[in-house]
C-alpha cells in the first residue's frame, strides 16, 4: 500500500517555486483515501477509454491506452476492476502485479478526466484488479472535444520496438494537440495524466521532446513526482488512425522567466524506448 497523506516534499517544492502554496493547499484534500462510489463510479462505468502507467516486466515505466465497452471500468468501494488488458505487442502486456499504477479515465467528447492512483493487485487474461489509494477529477482545461476511436483499427501500425523517433514519430508528435504523461514517486506510487495545448505544442529537438506547463490546478502531481525521480513514459494517440505511440525515458524541469503569455516552467523529455501499437 502506497502512502498517500498530503502533497509529498517534490509536490510542495514545485507549488513553492511556482508562488502556489496557498492555491495549492485548499485543495490537498482531494488527496486523501479514495472511495470508488456515486458519481465516480457512474462516470468510469461510460467510459470506454483509461490511460495506465505502470512498468512492464524489466522495470520500464510505460503509458498505454486500454479501450472497451461502457461496464469495462467496474469500481466499487476502494476496488476497481478493469475488465481488459494491455494487448499483445503492447509494452506492458503481461505486466506483473504488486505494483504502484496510476490510470486516467478520459472523455474528450465531454472533457472530463478522472484519475485513479493505486496499487496493481492482481493480474489475469482478461483484466485487473487496482486497490485505489486515491482518486479525483480534474478540469477541463486544454482537452479538445472528439470521439474516442474503438479498438482494433486497420489502418494502425503492427507493433514494434525501438530507441529513436522515427521521421513518422515526428509527426505524430508535432501534429498532436493531445498527449498523456507517466510518472513515478519512490513512495507515493504512479499517476497518468492529459496533457494538451494547440498542435504544436510539443518540441522536438532530435530524441528530445519540450513542452511548456502551462496554468492548472496548482497542485502539480506530476511535476511534482519528476523532481524527485525523472523516470517517466509519454503516449501519443492518433485518434484517426488509432496509432499509438510509448516513449519510456526521463524528464526533467526547466525554469525561466515567466510572463502574461508564459508560466516559465518548461518540461524536457529524453527519448530513451519506443513502442509503436494500434488502438
């Protein structure tokens, strides 16, 4: 069981940084011990899209869509069972239970997003079973309204592995106004996020991504989990094609000078693992 009492120290030194340490502790309570009833249970229920971040077998941090029909997110008390698995050729098929997760259920259609952190308690061929720690919505800021694809494109890549960003990478990544990130803290565990902004938004520089950060909701969870570990995991959708792209590696916080149109907080990625896989 992860620990989950209050922001932890890599939160409150980013929200300190920032000038956010009053906004950002109205809202600590959202952090404590999750129930899984009412209305959360009612909107993981539609949905048909949850982002995971977990590590795969040999310890890489990975982010992965998994996609089902509404009923494929059962949640009831502290318990959500997600009745489907990471695919074959996805990085973290088979991955091992006992271990920290996060997850965020996504309804562009809708804008909204709820995330689910806990821990991965069991594993089988046809779902999992996450014991959350905590859980909790965020705002619809930067999420553009579209249809979430359904499983099984045609048009999608056959998997493959890598080390580098393919020239096709590039432009899945340049052209996106949409994209998820994983992090990972020592002792509070893993969390997904949505990230997005105008196409463009993110940078490449080689194997190198950069993206600003823009205003949220101050409380900086993952932010906060890359100050003290920079291992993180990034996934790229194309929701025409169903194309997925998984970038494992490690980022890192850069801090400028912030103005009107700047928050000054810039986040840089390091490509290290690649996966290419289809919805």
């Amino acid at each position: 069981m992860i620990s989950t009492a209050g922001f932890h120290s890599g939160e409150l030194a980013v929200q300190q940084r920032a000038g956010v340490t009053h906004d950002a502790a109205r809202l600590e309570g959202m952090l404590a011990p999750a129930r899984l009833d009412g209305g959360a249970a009612r909107f993981l229920a539609q949905r048909r899209l949850t982002i995971l971040t977990a590590r795969d077998r040999d310890g890489l941090l990975w982010v992965s869509p998994l996609l089902g029909e509404p009923g494929f997110l059962d949640a009831h008390g502290t318990i959500l069972d997600v009745h489907t698995t990471p695919a074959e050729g996805d990085p973290l098929h088979g991955l091992p239970a006992g271990q920290p997760v996060g997850l965020v259920a996504f309804e562009p259609a809708i804008r909204r997003r709820l995330r689910v952190n806990g821990t991965l308690t069991a594993t089988g061929p046809t779902g999992l079973r996450i014991e959350a720690e905590q859980a909790y919505g965020n705002c619809p800021s930067y999420i553009v309204p579209r249809e979430v694809p359904t499983a099984g494109h045609a048009d999608g890549p056959v998997p493959s592995r890598g080390t580098g960003l393919s020239i096709a990478d590039r432009a899945l990544i340049t052209a996106a106004d949409t994209f998820f990130l994983g992090t990972n803290h020592p002792d509070r565990g893993a969390d997904a996020s949505h990230k997005g902004g105008p196409p463009g938004f993110v940078h490449v520089d080689g194997d190198d991504l950069r993206w600003p950060d823009y205003p949220g909701n101050n409380m900086f969870n993952s932010l906060g989990n890359l100050a003290a570990n920079p291992e993180a995991a990034l996934l790229f959708l194309d929701f025409t094609t169903g194309a997925a792209l998984h970038l494992s590696g490690a980022a890192s916080m850069e801090w400028t000078t912030p103005d009107e149109h700047d928050t000054g907080r810039r986040v840089r990625f390091h490509t290290v693992h690649t996966a290419r896989t289809t919805l």
